[in-house]
C-alpha cells in the first residue's frame, strides 16, 4: 500500500510539475559574444503551499473526485491570478460533465484578469452550450473591445461559428444585432472599414441561419457598398442565390469590381459560383465561369473536372473530352510535381483523393466516348477505373452493350453482378430498369420495377421509376397513383408534382390543375430549368402564348436541353416566330439529333430543318 501511494504522489507530483512548468520564466539564452556567462536565474511563483495545493487538486482528479479537485484549482487559481490555473480549473469541470461550476470558474476568471480575452470567450461558449443566449451580450462586447483592430474583422466573422449549434437562431440574431451594429454602422471611431464589412457579413449570416433571407440580403447589400472586394459578402451572396434571387447581383458585381480583388480570390469566388449554379442546373451559365478559373487560376485543378462534367449536361463531348484531358494532364504534372517538392504543388482544397479524382474522370471520359458512340473508346476508359466501382463500371459495360443491340447480355451483366452491399441489389434493379427504358422496352421495364417494389415497399425512387413507366404505356391511372403515393411519402420532394402536372398538360387535361402541381414543385425548388419549362407548357396550353415564351426562354437560357429547345421552337412556331424556332430546332437538333420529343414536335409540325 505505501508504495502504491507513493506512485500515485510521484505521478501526481510529475503532473503537476508538466502542467506547472510554464510557472518557471523562460531561460534566457546567453549571449554569442560570451559563450560561458551565467545566465540570470529568477524564482518561480509557485511556493511550497502553492505546489502542495496543486499537487492535491490533480491527485484528487485522479483519483475520480472532480469535485474536490475543482475547488482546490480553483482557489490556487484566485490566489494566483494565473490564467492557466483558470483555464485547468474550466477544463475539470467541463470534465465532469459541470456546465455552471466551468461557467463560475470563467467569471472568476474574467474577473481577476479582466483583460483576458481567453476568458472572456470562455464565457460565451459556456452560455451558449447552457443555452442561455441572451447573456452572451456583455461578454461578447467585452471580447471584442479586447481584440486589436487589425484582428477585429476575423474575430468578428468567427462569431456566427460560436452560435452554430443553438436552436433559438432568432435569439442568435437578437443577440449579435446588439453587438455587432456598432461596428456594422461604424458607430465606433477609428474602426477600419473592414471591421463594418465583416461585422455586416456575420449578421447576414446569422440571419440566413434564422430563416430571414431578405435580412440577410440586405446585410450582403450593405457589407458590398462598404466593400466591394469582399470575398466574405461575395460568397454570402452565393449562398442566399436559392432563396433570394437578387443576391446573384451582387457576386456578379464582386467578380466585375474594379480595381478588382486579387485573381486567385476571384476565381475561387468564380469556382463556388458555378459550383451553386451547376447544382441549380444553370450549366450554360455555370460554363463560362468555369471556363475564367481555368484560365486565370491554374492551382484550382479540378475546375477542368467541373468543366467536362458540364459539357457533357450540355451535350458537348469534343468540348467535354478536351477539358476532362487537360483535367488528367495537369492532374499527372502536379503528381510528380509533388514528388519532387511537395511544397511547390498547387492545392484545390475541394478536392478529393487521387483515386476518387481520376475514378470520376475516366467515368467521365467514358459518357463522352459514348456520346459520340465511339464504344471501343469507352470501354478503354472504363477499363481505368479502379475495381472498387465495380457497379459503376459495369452499368456502363451494360449500357454500351445495349446500345449495340446486345440488350440480353447487358441485362445478363447486372443480374450476375455480385452484390457486395446491401443496397446493391436494389441499385442493379435500377439499372436494369434503366437500361429497357433507354430502348424503349416499356412494359418489360414496367416489370422489373414492380418487382422491385414488390421488394422494396413505398421505396419512393422506385415508386417514380415505375409511373414514368406507367405514363409511357399511357396508363394514367396508375400513373397518377403512383405519384400520388410518391407525394404522400416524401411531400417535399419536387419531382412527383412537376411530373403529374406535366403530364397533364402535356395531354390537356386538368390544366388548372396541372399549373398548380408545377407551381408546387416550384416552390420546393426555385428555378429548376426543367420545372421552368413545365410551367411554360402549361401557359402554352392554356394559350397564354406570351407567358409561355417568357418561362421557355428562361429555362433555355439556364439550360438549353433539347426537350426545352423542343418547347420554345414549338410556342414561337406557333405564334409567328419561324426563323427563331427554326434557328433553336436547329441547334438543338445539332447537340442531340435522337431526341425523341424534338423528332416528334418536328415531324408533328411538318417541319423541314
């Protein structure tokens, strides 16, 4: 017993000495000039009382009796006025699992060192883990009156990362409006501007967490008219672009500023805009802004990736094939780059591994190939791929097949597939599935996903699957109820609303009906190019030819797929517009000649390209 009690004061006594030795002032190096001069000796702080105090707390602590140890680090701490003592006694509690005894040790803490900044912040992270918001105001003025101004500006866009897990983001907001307008509104004398800036940014950043969009908006105005380079407000303004369409001017206004923001601050700025605008489906705007980071920022190397991706929504394989190459050649050259001075390699912090990086490239490269029906192409791409993809690849394998009129051995592929994880059956079902739809093999198609559903009950993917199936045989009924399950199961989701009214419309039926269904859709999703040109067919069948063109061009616009193509030509045919619908027939017919809508306006219409 004795010598276990003495191993445990020995290991009490080293911990306390390593969490004590900053009490020792640092030693200071003797001079070059004299080699063997002595070096000034100075006492610590830390009496033997003191150590004994210390050495108590931590044996205590570890020997489970937070409680004591608290109290007993806590008191050296007040005795001392030293800040780590606070800071141990803080941590010790939060051990324990005791948020006021942790919030008690940073106000006695704040207290006796009033100008630390450290437990000022401390005070406001353990109000906020208490939930008690609102008493945050005092210390989080006091911590930022603390903080140089030159550090002002991150310390305050730092601020909306301290409220991140609170449920009352209302209450947040409240509560950084009184901090934070002071400086928004540049109350404050001798404030840089970039302190405002910021301050503006974090509130607008607080507002969108709150769900007051417009708000925001008007903080993102407002931190842009103070600074107009501003990355922060530029990239806040990107992520207001879903729910507040006006924000898109103001990135456009970053990217066009002059003197304009350093190039590689432009162009990651650049590289998150066509990431938004991509994800909105826009990839004819999203293109060109790729297409700038390219050329003005070589370090983001996956922006070629982006790029070919792209093309190829855009039917534009050559196109898509030239950047998905310049993807690998650079891709290669900061490869051995990185072998001979990792230092020196251009880094894209958004980027993935290097497997996964050339994986989704030669899958890539492989839907280009295939686009231009070059299948020989195709499979040598696909034979790249790392074997982990195994579904992937072999969905491709069977695609190729099918288009060559091997259905049967493509159907054979899939179904022999190994299935390594416990959704792959249900994915190889899709496939298989997808593959007869893409030959037109409707009522075969029909049934596989029947039984796939048989299988996998109010499977909500499976479930749309199988009524487009059912709208192709014409069976509406089936059709609609099966959207109808869709839309009961998952009633935020767009795409059963957007396709039940589409497909109503496309049949004039139930037109008044069918507009509300795609204004449904809509409004769960803000600007979907294809949910634009439903709501122009619709107009166009209730014979509101105008605003049929308004919402067609737009869609279009965002993105010129062929079926839309197909939709405006046919409204601007209608209503006396010939030689433009001819010109975007054309077009569009030039991208993807097989379209089966385009073939049938065309043919429906009696028009000659």
């Amino acid at each position: 017993m004795a010598a276990f009690r003495f191993a445990v004061l020995a290991f009490a006594a080293s911990s306390v000495l390593a969490a004590t030795a900053w009490a020792q002032p640092a030693p200071v190096e003797a001079s070059a000039s004299a080699p063997g001069a002595a070096v000034p000796v100075e006492n610590s702080a830390l009496d033997a009382p003191l150590f004994y105090q210390l050495l108590i707390g931590e044996m205590e602590l570890g020997q489970g009796d937070a409680g004591t140890s608290y109290q007993v680090l806590l008191d050296a701490a007040r005795k001392t006025r030293d800040e780590r003592l606070f800071r141990r006694a803080t941590e010790v509690a939060l051990q324990a699992q005791a948020g006021e005894q942790a919030l008690d040790a940073a106000r006695a803490w704040r207290q006796a060192v009033p100008g630390s900044i450290d437990a000022h912040r401390f005070e406001v992270q353990l109000l906020v883990a208490l939930n008690r918001t609102a008493e945050t105001v005092a210390p989080l003025r006091a911590t930022l009156a603390l903080v140089p101004p030159a550090q002002r500006p991150a310390a305050i866009a730092s601020l909306p990362g301290y409220f991140s897990r609170t449920t009352d983001r209302k209450a947040t907001t409240a509560v950084l409006e009184q901090v934070l307008l002071p400086y928004a509104e540049q109350r404050s004398a001798g404030e840089p501007q970039a302190t405002a800036v910021s301050a503006w940014v974090a509130l607008g950043r607080s507002r969108l967490a709150a769900g007051d969009s417009a708000r925001a908006l008007d903080a993102a105005r407002r931190g842009q008219a103070l600074g107009p380079q501003s990355e922060a407000v530029a990239l806040l303004a990107i992520e207001l672009m879903p729910t507040e369409k006006q924000a898109e001017s103001l990135v456009t206004a970053f990217l066009e500023a002059q003197p304009p923001a350093p190039a590689a601050t432009r162009s990651a700025v650049r590289l998150v805009y066509a990431r938004t605008l991509a994800v909105a489906q826009r990839y004819a705007d999203a293109a060109p802004q790729l297409e700038a980071v390219t050329r003005d920022a070589p370090q983001f190397v996956d922006a070629w990736l982006t790029l070919g991706a792209l093309r190829l929504e855009l039917k534009q394989p050559v196109e898509a094939e030239a950047a998905l190459r310049e993807y690998l050649a650079r891709v290669e050259a900061s490869t051995d780059a990185a072998a001979n001075d990792p230092a020196d390699t251009p880094q894209d912090e958004d980027a993935a591994t290097p497997t996964q990086r050339l994986t989704q490239a030669y899958l890539l490269l492989a839907q280009a190939a295939e686009q231009r029906r070059d299948f020989k192409a195709a499979e040598a791409w696909l034979a790249k791929v790392d074997s982990s993809q195994a579904l992937t690849v072999q969905s491709r394998r069977a695609s190729l097949l099918a288009q060559q009129g091997k259905l049967a051995e493509a159907r054979s592929l899939i179904r022999t597939l190994p299935e390594r994880q416990p959704e792959d059956a249900r994915a190889k079902l899709l496939v298989e599935a997808q593959l007869l739809r893409d030959q037109k093999q409707w009522s075969e198609a029909l049934g596989v996903l029947a039984e796939a559903n048989d299988r996998y009950r109010d499977d909500t993917d499976l479930l749309y699957e199988q009524a487009m199936m059912a709208e192709k045989l014409d069976r509406m009924a089936d059709m609609e109820q099966l959207l109808r399950r869709v839309i009961a199961l998952k009633p935020q989701q767009p795409q059963a609303y957007n396709a039940l009214g589409y497909s109503l419309a496309d049949r004039n039926q139930r037109l008044p009906e069918a507009r509300q269904l795609i204004a449904k859709a809509l409004e769960l999703s803000p600007g979907d190019p294809f949910l634009v040109d439903s709501l122009g067919w619709v107009e166009y069948r209730l014979g509101n030819h105008d605003e049929a063109i308004r919402w067609l061009r737009q869609a279009h616009g965002a993105r010129p797929d062929t079926e839309i193509a197909a939709h405006l030509g046919e409204v601007l045919w209608v209503s006396g517009r010939r030689d433009e619908a001819r010109r975007i027939w054309a077009e569009a017919r030039a991208r993807d000649a097989t379209n089966d809508v385009l073939k049938e306006t065309l043919a429906r219409l009696k028009v000659d390209l």
